[in-house]
C-alpha cells in the first residue's frame, strides 16, 4: 500500500555533503573533540546542555542530564560550596 502523502521534516537538511537534522543534533563520528565542555567559565556563553563532552556520546536526554550533573558541580566548584556534588 502506497501511503498517500510523503512528508519530509523541513529540519533535515544537507549541508557539506552531510544529512543533519537541525532540531535533533546527532553525533558526527569524530567529532566529540569539538564539542565544548559543560563548564565553560563564562554565563553570557552557556552550551547546549545535549550537546557537550560527556560519558554518553549522544545527543540524548540522558547525554544532556550528564551535562547538567556537570554544569552544577562547576558552580559548587567555583563557589568553594562544601554541598554534595551531584552523581556523574
């Protein structure tokens, strides 16, 4: 059976030779070394909490759950905090 309408989501598109949907990051083999890490040091330039180094080298909610187990242990870090550091 044919289906009756054919959709392609407008966030998939080709750029440099590669398929990417741009709502959806997912990893480019490779890459993880240019991916920012969750601390950056500086608040005007927060990342994507889904798309920084971590254990899980995917662009997930449990990639971006790492990322912000991360992000707030940074702060405690930085505040001298004696709080427990969240679980990685």
């Amino acid at each position: 059976m044919e289906p009756a309408t054919i959709y392609l989501d407008e966030d998939i598109v080709e750029e440099h030779g590669h398929v990417t949907n741009v709502e959806l990051l997912v990893n480019v083999a490779e890459h993880w070394y240019l991916r920012p890490e969750a601390t950056t040091g500086d608040l005007e330039s927060v990342p994507r909490f889904d798309y920084v180094r971590t254990y899980t080298d995917l662009a997930t909610m449990e990639g971006a759950n790492e990322a912000k187990c991360r992000a707030v242990n940074a702060i405690l870090d930085a505040d001298h905090s004696s709080a427990t550091r969240c679980a990685i």
